[in-house]
C-alpha cells in the first residue's frame, strides 16, 4: 500500500474514532442528526450529505434533516436511498446523469447540481438497517472503494448512536408520561370523595381504581339538605391529564348546579349546555344521577348515555332501572333530560358502575361481561359495603395479571331493612319485576363512536335475562350493523344527525326499534345478499333477518324510518 494511502487512511479512521466519541456523546436527536451530517460531510470531503431514517409503520424512508433541502419523504425500494434501504447494498455513482436510477428532479428543482454519489446503509448492531447516509459530489474526484469503506463505518457508528438517542428520548418521554399520569391521578383523586355518608337508615359505598392511563371516570354523593341526597357517577371520554381536568371542572360545575336547581333532570341539561360549549376534540361525558329521598326511599334518575343503575331487591331479584331517552353530555345543545322515578323497598340494593367493571379483561381477552356482575351481585352480601367489594374482588380476580386501560368504578348504597325481616320459608313477597316491561331507551349523534354506548346499553340488558352468550353476540352485532347501515345511508355518512333507540323485553319478546330522520330506504332493494357478498361492514340484511324473528321498516313517519326488529325471549336462552 502506498504510503501517502496508508497514512490517508490512518487519519480517517482516527477521524472516525473522534466521531464516534462526539456522537456517543449527543442525546438530542435532532443535534444527532445535524451532527451526523456535518462530521459526515467534513470526513468525506463531499458538498454535502444526506441522511434518511426507515419509518417502519409506513414502510417509507424520511429525512428530516438533509443539508439544502426540507424534509424528503419516499417509498422503501424507490430511487437510490429507497434500494439502499431495501437490499442493503452500496451504491456508488461516478456520474450521476449517466446512470439511470438517478432522477434529476430535486436538481431541476432546486439548481443544484448533482456530480457523484455514494450511499450506504446505516446497520444497528443486530444488522436491521435502521436508515441510509448519503454523500453527494466529492470536491476532488470521485468516490472510490476506501470511500465506501470509510463511509460505511461511520454510518455504524450513526445506527448505534441513533438508536441510543431513540432510547434516550423514550425514556425521557415515559417518564414525563408518567409525570403526567400521576398528576392526573392527583387531580382525579383529589375531587372524589374522602368519605361517604353516613345517613341513618342508609348505607353508602364505593370502590374506585385508576387504570395505568388514568380515565375520566368520576363519582360523588351530594347532601343538599331537606332529606335529599344527590349520588352522581360518570365517565368522561379520553384519558391523561385532559380528562382528569375536564372531570374536575366538570364535578365542581355538577355539585354548585345540585345544589342551586331542584329538578335533576335541569341540572344535567345546565350541565350538558355547559359541555357543549367547553368540549373540544369530540370530549363527552356519559352520566348518571339519582336524588334520592332519604324518608320516602324514593329516587329520580336521569342517565344520560350511562350504564341503567342495577338494583338488587331485598328478595334477591335483580332488575335495571330504565329510563327515557337521554343523550351523552357535550354532544347536543339544547336538550331535556328526561327523569324516571322509582321506590326502592327496605333492603333494595342499587348499584351504578362505569363501563371499565364490565369491559375488565383477562388474559385470554374476554370481557367481565354483565352477566358475570348480575351472578356476584346475586350472591353477595345484603349490605351495600360487602356487595360493592364482593363484585370488585371478583373483578380482580378475573383480570388479574391482564393490563386494564379503563378505570374502575362502583357505587352501592342500600335502603336498611326498616321493619322485621321476613321469616324463612315464608310466603316470599311479589316481585316487582313480575310483568313489568324492561326497557332502555337511548339517542346519539350519527357517529360510529357512539355505537360503543348503544352496544353495552343492550348487552347490559340482555344479561339480566340469562340470555345465552352466543345470542348476545348475535344481537349485538345485528344491531350494530343496522345502525351502521343508517348512517351510512340514511345520512350518506354524516356524523350530526339523530338516532333513536328503544330496547324493550316484555313477557315474550325482545324489540329493537332504531328511528332515523334520514334518507327514506327502497324497500324494494333491501334484499338479503349473498353470503359471499358479505364482507367487514357490509352484513347487510341477510344477518339481520337470519338473527330475528322478525324484522320491519316503517317509512310512514313524515321524515325517515322506523326500524323494528323482534326476536323471541323463549329462544333467547335456548338458542336457535
């Protein structure tokens, strides 16, 4: 080897040692980058230099930093750097116009003009090639093999420094994530409350677990004197500090408005002009609230888009507490909100949850689901205290060693036994829920992300009437697709529009009514498709008519159409 190439090699490697020190030392990716840059330039005795990092997730390379231009995105295997990426083999172009895989585009486009090329790909130490660095005209000559040698070291030591910035900056960001958790969970936790009452003749309780990204669930109890108490829980949509934030505003907003009007049913709607005014990026908040009468044992509910309060009677029946139609908060102005009334007996249990205790999962991914609830609530301890833990141990249990991303929240309060408890073997006292209709009625906007409510309003339904799993699915999913078709053609996808629903067992039927104000449909085309027409989305009325018994559009109302469809309680359980 010549002496003047050795000893020009010695000074680039030491060159290289240098470098590798300065970039080891930087954390910062973007200083990285720019630093990569400048000592790759200097080192290579190019004009100027180029680096692209692979974007995995959308199977592209990106420059955010490229000496003389902004940032370049391209296709993995298109141009030079593209194949770089994509076979990991240098490239080296001599004359850059007289080679065809060079486009001369970014030349025409910005003057510069391009002489000489040389590409490497940029290795991590377990040889996946994390980008490629590219060095444009070298000021004497061309670039030769001792080039591409030098090159391609330093372009190992850039992956390595590279990848350890990423881990630097993730760390970083996890724990400002976990910063920002935890204030959340303060903010959060800091507005519950400290205590519940103690009120003769009742007993309250709750239990309350924050999920690892901390939700907007919340809960209060609310004495507003003259015998009355006020029992709220809710949920606000999103996660992290703005919702914990939204939330606490919202709590302080609720009890000065409890407190200030009588009508429960008013106080929610204030509270929902209020959100329609306060939300942003589609933030809502699905709420129930009782105002209990302390001496009468009399409540008046107003849900709005929450989970039907469950109530447990004294003789160990299990019923939900429905009510009329009332819209998640935040989403439209100008609403009432309708209230339901209902005596609860000596001994009645009502428990209220967030939608994290049914959506608990295990390991395998299955949901705690409503029916399990109604099982532990069945066989748990009469006081309110023991019923509450006893379902949250049970939810516990089943989610053990499985990550929740929902917090968990329950509430039961309990009307003590005010006279002597019936005898055993007594005549046992008429239920209440002996030919009475159960039924849920709900309205949304138009928008698939509200679906989520009308499918566990329905679930929670149907499991109370030991309906088996499977037909729950399929009702479900029926359901789901029926209102999906709405909106998509009812309203051609628009997400502002109304929807109506009304889920009703009586003695011998399930009916789902579904109102739109749209686009009237052409019966004539509402034809079932064939089985392999069907595809993600697109069930169609095969499903539907194949699921129940019978199914009917009513297109007599001045404006849209009433969907009803029926299926028969008898083979809700025993299946079909």
């Amino acid at each position: 080897m010549p002496a003047i190439t050795a000893n020009k090699k010695v000074k680039q490697f030491e060159a290289l040692l240098k470098i590798g020190q300065r970039l080891s030392s930087e954390m910062h990716l973007d200083r990285l980058l720019e630093l990569i840059l400048d000592e790759t330039t200097g080192v290579m005795d190019a004009d100027r230099s180029s680096l692209f990092l692979v974007d995995q997730a959308k199977k592209e390379l990106w420059s955010k930093i490229a000496q003389g231009t902004t940032e370049i995105r391209l296709p993995i295997g298109k141009g030079i750097a593209g194949a770089v990426a994509k076979t990991g083999e240098i490239i080296n172009i001599p004359d850059a116009y007289a080679d065809k895989r060079f486009n001369p585009e970014t030349d025409k486009r910005t003057g510069y003009r391009t002489r000489s090329i040389l590409c490497v790909p940029m290795k991590n130490p377990e040889g996946h090639i994390i980008g490629v660095i590219q060095v444009l005209n070298k000021k004497r000559g061309v670039f030769d093999a001792s080039d591409e040698e030098v090159l391609l070291a330093l372009a190992g030591q850039a992956a390595v420094a590279v990848e350890n910035a990423r881990y630097h900056e993730s760390a970083l960001a996890q724990e400002r994530l976990k910063k920002d958790l935890e204030f959340a969970r303060t903010i959060q936790e800091g507005f519950l409350p400290a205590s519940f009452p103690a009120v003769p003749g009742w007993e309250f309780a709750a239990q309350y677990r924050a999920a690892q990204e901390v939700g907007g669930d919340f809960y209060d109890f609310i004495p507003l004197g003259q015998g009355q108490m006020g029992v709220l829980i809710g949920d606000v949509s999103g996660k992290g500090v703005p919702a914990a934030l939204f939330m606490a505003r919202l709590m302080s907003d609720f009890r000065f408005y409890a407190t200030a009007l009588s009508s429960p049913g008013e106080v929610v709607g204030r509270m929902n002009s209020i959100l329609v005014e306060r939300s942003r990026r589609g933030m809502f908040v699905t709420l129930c609230y009782l105002l209990i009468d302390l001496a009468q044992g009399k409540i008046t509910v107003v849900n709005a888009g929450h989970l039907a309060p469950l109530i447990r009677q004294a003789d160990g029946k299990l019923l939900h507490l429905e009510g009329a139609a009332n819209t998640p908060l935040g989403i439209l102005a100008e609403q009432t909100f309708a209230e339901w009334h209902h005596p609860l007996g000596a001994g009645d249990v009502v428990i209220l949850m967030t939608d994290g205790i049914i959506e608990a999962m295990n390991r395998k991914g299955d949901l705690f689901g409503a029916k399990r609830i109604h099982r532990v609530a069945a066989a748990a301890a009469r006081s309110a205290e023991q019923t509450g833990k006893s379902i949250f141990a049970a939810v516990s249990r089943f989610s053990r060693g499985a990550p929740q991303h929902d917090d968990l929240t329950l509430i039961c309060l309990r009307r003590k036994q005010t006279g002597p408890p019936r005898k055993k073997g007594g005549k046992p006292a008429p239920s209440r829920t002996e030919k009475r209709e159960e039924k849920v009625s709900l309205r949304i906007q138009s928008d698939p992300r509200y679906l989520a409510l009308v499918r566990r309003n329905l679930e929670f339904l149907l499991a109370q009437d030991e309906v088996l799993d499977q037909e729950i699915q399929k009702i479900v999913l029926a359901v789901d697709e029926a209102a999906a078709n709405v909106i998509r053609y009812a309203y051609s996808g628009d997400t502002e529009q109304l929807m109506d629903f009304e889920f009703s067992l009586s003695p011998d039927w399930l009916t789902i009514a579904i109102r739109d104000y749209g686009q009237k449909p052409d019966l004539e085309k509402i034809k079932p498709r064939e089985l392999e027409e069907i595809r993600p989305g697109g069930l169609g009325t095969r499903f539907i008519r194949e699921v129940m018994d019978e199914v009917n559009y009513d297109i007599s109302p001045p404006s849209g159409t009433l969907l009803t469809m029926k299926k028969r309680r008898s083979l809700l359980k025993a299946g079909r």
